[in-house]
C-alpha cells in the first residue's frame, strides 16, 4: 500500500517507524516530516494546515491510506474532503473532530448521552462570566477553558474566584486565545489520578489500545508548569481490568455510540483524557487523535501490524481485529529545548544520536527537529526528542531509556529524571 503521513512531529515520527515495518507498504510519504522521519520514508514540503495542498497530493498520488496525524487538519475538514474523493482516510470527518475542536461540544455530548464528566457552565459574554463566577453558585478551585484549539494552552487552573474573573476575562475581553476563547467552559476541579485511555474504531465497531501513563509538568516530581508532555510509560499500572471495562462501559461505549446516533460517526483514534476520581473515572477532555507522547510506546509494545490496524479502522473492517501486545514495558523520557514550555532557542545542533543508533530495544523518536545541508540534526521546537526503550519490565526500560538519554544532549537540554519512577516505586513492575 501506499501511504501518506500527515505531521512533523514525535508522533508522526513514531506512526512513521511502525507504518514502515509493515509488510503491506509499498511507500511513505511523509509531510512535512522532521529529521527523523526523513530516513523512514519521502518528506515532502506541504504543511499540516494546508489542506488545499494536502488534498491535491493525495488525490495525484491516490494513495491508499492517508494518515492524519495532527488535529488541525481534522477539524479543518481534510478528512471530509479526501473521503468525498474516495480515499481511504485514517482520521475522523470535521463534524467528529469537534470532539477536539470544540469543548463545549464535547460537553454537551456527554450531557445527552449521560457520559460522567465535570459539572461545568458555558460563557460567551465577560458580563454573565462575571456575574456567575461572583455568586454563591460558583465553586472553586475551578477550572476556565477556552472552547476551541488553543494549542495546548487554553486551559487556567485557578484556586479562587480572583483567579478564575481573571481568566475568564482574558479570554472573553481581551482576547488571550483569538477565536478560541471567544466562549469559555468554567469547570468543576476533578480531583484523583489522571490516566489516557486509546481505542481504534470505524465508526461502530472499536478495539482498545494498550494502556499508558503520560507526565504533563516540567519539572521532576510534578513540578513546574504544564507542557504538552514530558514522558510516558506502558502500561499503566493504574488501570487494573475491572478499571478498564468500567472506562469502556460507562465512557467509551457511550461516546461513539453517542456519536453516531447524532449523525456524526467517529473514525479514526479516540483520545479519552480519564480522571480516575473516588466516584468513578470521568472524562477530563478528548483527542481526536493519538497523543504526544504516548504514541512513542504504544507503537513498540503491539505484537502486530499497524497498517492493517490503521487501515480496518479507516474502511469499516475493525470487526474480528483482536491487537496483540508485547509481554514487555515500554517508558519514552521527552528531551525538550531550555525554557521549554516558555521560549526557548532553535537551530542548536544535538549531539550523540549516533551514540543511541546501536542500543537493542531503544528507539529515539524525532520531534522539535531539523537537518541542516551539510546533514547535522539541529533542535527546531520544544519538545526535541522522544527517547522510547523496551525492556523485562517497567524497571529494565525506565533503566534502559535514561541509559540513551545519558548518551544525547545539546546546549540547554532538559528532561525529567522520575518518568515511570513513582510506577517502579510500587513494585508494580510488569
């Protein structure tokens, strides 16, 4: 098969090793890549957002499957466009994608089909925010978020009602997120443990994904502010069975048999951002797509073919698809630019990949990366690296990834030295 990847960063780089060790493809092109995916298949030069040119690339190359890795293109409606033309597309339809695309949506699903969630109250005037957020009504700590794509950012955690007109305010008055904070979600603070739950489906029929853990602070010990993710381990020793049908009856049944009922089948990867609280697990947010960095171990532990995975999903035929896992652990440590999730250099060559190149069961995943003319891989975002290893158990991989970290670096680099520790700290090694 002929396949398009669509994405530039780690979890394209890591869709990208998995799609290429697949005895069904025949090509990958990638667009527009990274340094890492430049040696896994063809990089070509149109961004994620461009659609107009995406589309015209797919349909000259009539590429059997396209992959879509970011959520930009989806809710701009790539999907539908590719799927009208009668391509294979992994990824869901614009309308499915607002499950991303727009909190409120995402909201107001789970109000109708009674999926567990965080009470929350919608805003799209400072003056009502105002009022609601000064009344005996309003609860806190709480959470304000701006309804659509923020880039990660448009979510405030805020202890006190202060704090919460504030961010309500900056969205809604003065503008801090553009378009996407033009209406606001103020949100009860869930409290217990934060868990990502995968699954794969075609829009009826759904398979899960191995389990993982992510770590979303800076700093060591959940310290430091929120970043896009700073490593991840699976699987998560937080999810027992009985935890895992709970979340699949009780969320994710519901959600896609909720979406399609509404008209707005789901195809592609569901996301479900999972708060593991004393009433239940509840829904905290969803993706429409994989997650950053979790996909740098899911990609290793499957005991199969993601392209024949990929593909089911994207053409109806996930039924019978049973995935396989590999009895191993995988933990993946995120080497990210100095100053990173605030401002940070780029252009700074990284050294010692070559030294990583010959370790078993090591695999280091591209993502903030770029190849100068003369062939030296240069930082180019925040997030640089995802250094993803194997190992017996969580303890054997968490050693072997700080192994390949210690053999990189560059001029500023940081990382978390606990990714998987507080895991291994439980004797829950598997």
């Amino acid at each position: 098969m002929k396949v398009l990847l669509i994405g530039s960063g780690g979890r394209e780089d890591a869709l990208a090793w998995a799609l290429e060790r697949s005895p069904r493809l025949t090509r990958l092109d990638c667009t527009p890549g990274n340094a890492g995916m430049t040696g896994r298949g063809r990089c070509l030069d149109i961004k994620a957002e461009d659609v107009d040119g995406l589309v015209a690339q797919a349909l000259g190359e009539a590429y059997d499957l396209v992959v879509v890795g970011p959520e930009a293109p989806l809710v701009a409606g790539l999907a539908d466009r590719l799927r009208e033309s009668g391509l294979a597309v992994f990824g869901p339809d614009a309308a499915a994608a607002k499950i991303e695309g727009s909190k409120i949506f995402a909201k107001e699903l789970m109000t109708r089909h009674g999926i567990p969630t965080a009470g929350y109250r919608v805003f799209d005037e400072v003056t009502a925010a105002r009022k609601y957020l000064a009344s005996s009504e309003a609860e806190f700590p709480c959470v304000v978020k701006a309804d659509g794509l923020a880039a990660g950012k448009g979510v405030i955690l805020c202890d006190n009602r202060d704090q919460a007109t504030a961010a309500a305010v900056s969205m809604l008055e003065r503008g801090a997120f553009g378009a996407a904070g033009s209406r606001v979600i103020v949100e009860e603070m869930l409290r217990g443990r934060e868990a990502s739950f995968f699954v794969l489906t075609d829009g009826e029929q759904f398979v899960e994904l191995a389990t993982c853990q992510d770590y979303k602070r800076a700093l060591d010990g959940d310290g430091g502010l929120n970043t896009g993710g700073m490593g991840t381990y699976s699987p998560s020793v937080y999810l027992d069975d009985k935890l895992r049908a709970e979340i699949v009856e009780t969320i994710v049944r519901p959600t896609i048999a909720g979406l399609a009922a509404d008209g707005t089948p789901y195809r592609g990867v569901l996301y479900v951002g999972v708060m593991l609280t004393d009433d239940g697990p509840k829904v905290l947010e969803y993706n429409a797509r994989f997650g950053d960095p979790e996909t740098q171990v899911l990609m290793p532990r499957l005991d199969g073919d993601w392209l024949e995975l990929l593909h089911a999903a994207a053409t109806g035929a996930l039924a019978g698809q049973q995935p396989a896992w590999h009895e191993q652990a995988a933990v993946c440590v995120v080497m990210a630019s100095g100053g990173y999730p605030g401002s940070y250099d780029k252009g700074l060559p990284i050294r010692g990949l070559d030294a990583t190149a010959s370790m078993d069961d090591v695999v280091v995943f591209h993502a903030g990366t770029a190849a100068r003319d003369d062939g030296t891989v240069v930082t180019s975002g925040g997030r640089v690296l995802g250094v993803t290893a194997l190992g017996s158990d969580l303890e054997a991989a968490r050693t072997r990834a700080y192994q390949a970290v210690g053999r990189i670096d560059w001029d500023g680099e940081h990382h978390r030295n606990d990714i998987a520790l507080d895991a291994v700290s439980q004797g829950a090694n598997r």
